[in-house]
C-alpha cells in the first residue's frame, strides 16, 4: 500500500498544524512511548486506532470530536471509538502526551454531491478499509479501539 499521502506523524496537541483539514479523509492514530512527530507515517505497530470523516467540516471537526470525547466532555455528540480510547485511558493529559496522528487527505467539495466528488468520498472509504486490510496483513488483528469485542466502551 502507497502510504506517500499521509501527512508525517504529528503530536496530538499539534494537530492543527496539519495542513488540509478541512478535507474529508482517513485519519490514523498511535500510541507511542517514542516520539515520531515528524516522523515519515508507516503502519506501525502502535497504532490504536484508524477513523474516516466524510463531513462537510472535515477532518478538522472530526478530530475535534475524538478530542472531546477523551476529555470526558459530556456533549451529546460522542466519538464511538474515543470512547473506547477514554475507556482505556482515562487520565487525558498522559494520553494526548503520548498520542499522535497522522492524516490522509482528499480534495473535494462534500456538500455538491457532484458525480466526482461522490467517487472521491467512496475513495475515502476505500482508504479506510485499505488500512484496516494492511494493519491486519502486518499484525493479524485490528488496531486496538477499532475492534468493538477488544475494547468496550464502559
């Protein structure tokens, strides 16, 4: 799998530094006792989790919303799989300290529903289902908080 689109790992704090997220597209997460920011982005054995936002706020507010969620704000609109992470994890400043992210972007107009930008949206999902395939090939399960039996909510 071409993983050259990913943007490098960024520390979690520093996710808005990330350029183009105002686009649709997948994101992945890792907990790593080492630092990789700025690391070239690789299927790594640390990764804890791979998501995917199709919204017209893009994956700015979907990272926004896995944010909220591990901070155990109680908003109604919940992150599933940060959830699962704040289950895990529940003091939030030792996980976003040790929380990185990186992004894979795609470039079109969600709210048109043009013809294109609708094979471009499916082409996100692809993405996202291509990274659990190549996560599993390398290490025979699913990133930790994307397997629901693994990892409970409560």
């Amino acid at each position: 799998m071409d993983t050259s689109n990913f943007s490098k790992w960024h520390k979690w704090l520093d996710r808005s530094q990330i350029n183009n997220l105002n686009y649709p597209g997948v994101y992945v997460l890792s907990y790593s006792e080492e630092d990789i920011s700025n690391v070239k982005f690789s299927f790594i054995e640390d990764i804890i989790y791979v998501g995917v936002t199709n919204s017209l706020k893009g994956l700015k507010s979907r990272l926004k919303q896995f944010d909220d969620t591990i901070k155990n704000l109680d908003l109604w609109d919940i992150h599933g799989g940060a959830e699962r992470v704040r289950f895990a994890y529940r003091d939030y400043i030792k996980l976003i300290s040790k929380l990185y992210v990186s992004i894979y972007f795609f470039k079109c107009d969600v709210g048109l529903k043009k013809a294109e930008d609708l094979r471009i949206m499916g082409e996100v999902v692809k993405l996202e289902y291509d990274c659990f395939a190549e996560y599993v090939e390398k290490y025979g399960i699913l990133p930790r908080f994307n397997d629901m039996k693994r990892s409970p909510k409560k």
